[in-house]
C-alpha cells in the first residue's frame, strides 16, 4: 500500500480542564474516501486543525505525505483541498476575483477544471459572494478546494445545514470522482446516513477517543446500519441533522 496519506500516532491534545484528543492514531492510505463520524464535540474538528497544522500536537506525532503540517504547512497545504461548514469565503469578491486570488496559491491549479467546475455549479463571474445563496457559497467553496486536483480533499462537515440538491453534489459527484480517480478524501459528518452512502472506510470518534476504525463493508456485516454500529461502540444513538 505504500506510506499512508495519512499518519497520526498517540495525538492528545487538551484546552484547559477538557481532553479534546485522548491518544488517538489513525493510519489512512492513499486513494479512498474516509468518513471520520462523531457528535459535534466529539473531536473530529480538533483533529481535523492537526492535520492542516493548525493545531501543534501536545504529544504524540502528526504526519501528512510524510510530512509535519505543523513545521512543513507549505508542503501539506499545497497538495491540500478544504471545504469546512464555516465556509468562510471574503465576502466583498466577485466569483472571478475569488478564482483569481486562490490560484495564486496552488502551482497546481488547472484554469479549465477551475472553469469546468464553475459551469457545473452555474456560479457567475461576477457574483458578489456576500449575494450567494448558502447553498452557491458552499459549491463557490468546493471549486476552490478542488481546481488544483488536491491529493487529498478534506471535508469537515461540508453538507451541514445545505438543501438535500447540494448535499447530493457534494457526496455523490465529488467524493466518489475524487476517489475514482486515485486521489483521497476525508469526510467529517456527524450525518451518519451520508456517510454510509460514500465512505470506503469509517473511523469512529467520541469523546477524543477513537472507538471504531474499520472499513465500512466490515462494519455492515455485523451491523444493520452505522447508526446501529454507533449505538453499539457508543452507548448511545448517533445524533440527527436537527440535534448535532
């Protein structure tokens, strides 16, 4: 399989009196798609800052490509794609000045992906992101995280309180594109039942802890569904769109 895309090992990582990752390791070779599910709060987002080096690890090692995020951001963040449910894109920018800006980033951006994208999203040139319906701004996103074919797309909650027709754009025709064509994404949701549709490979956190982290056809053949696999490894029903 080669080194894993992915290499976290006994990562803990506290804020104040609370433990947000408790030892948590975490292997992930290249070419999949990888749902990390948990409750808001659960540490996925924590890990997440880890991997894109904005979070220096307490104890324990964190490495991407082989690389640390944290003394390397240059080398990680480049090969890169993001999307978070913040989203935060400046606001003040037309469509095509925010294409114009981001490419400066990326030595790897592909104008007429950017632009194939962009027709694909029915984004305008000269929208004002601040004017874009939320559902625009998240796809707006998704075009940046992937016109410069990202080795590794990371999704933190991306779908969170988007319509059921953008969601649909998000898991299906990037997350498996992405993965079919021997790149790797990692998928944060607490949306148990999205995951399911899309991941190759499910690691389960809770409380900073890792529970579960195995590949989504083992998990299905002892359990109806993930939300029956989190009730057993949690101790509780996994949460819904409207309680999370």
């Amino acid at each position: 399989m080669g080194e894993p895309i992915i290499d976290v090992s006994d990562l803990v990582r506290r804020f104040g009196a609370t433990t947000a990752l408790a030892s948590v390791s975490l292997s992930l070779p290249r070419g999949a798609v990888y749902g990390l599910v948990g409750a808001n709060g659960a540490g996925k987002t924590t890990l997440i800052r880890h991997l894109l080096g904005l979070l220096r690890a307490e104890s324990g090692s964190v490495r991407v490509f082989g690389l640390d995020p944290v003394a390397d951001p240059v080398g990680v963040l480049s090969r890169i794609g993001y999307l978070s449910e913040e989203n935060d894109l400046p606001g003040w920018m037309r469509v095509d000045e925010l294409v114009r800006y981001s490419r400066a980033f990326y030595p790897a951006w592909d104008d007429a992906y950017a632009e194939d994208l962009r027709l694909a999203f029915a984004l305008q040139l000269t929208a004002r992101i601040k004017d874009l319906s939320r559902g625009q701004k998240a796809r707006a996103g998704l075009l940046i995280a992937l016109a410069h074919r990202p080795e590794l797309l990371v999704l933190d909650e991306p779908s969170s309180g988007l319509d059921p027709i953008v969601r649909k754009d998000i898991l299906g025709a990037v997350i498996r594109t992405i993965a079919d064509e021997g790149r790797t994404v990692l998928f944060s949701s607490h949306l148990l039942e999205e995951v399911e549709q899309v991941a190759d490979h499910v690691t389960m956190i809770d409380q900073g802890r890792v529970v579960l982290s195995a590949p989504l056809d083992a998990i299905m053949q002892s359990h109806r569904s993930l939300d029956e696999a989190f009730l057993a490894y949690v101790g509780r029903q996994a949460p819904t769109g409207a309680d999370a």
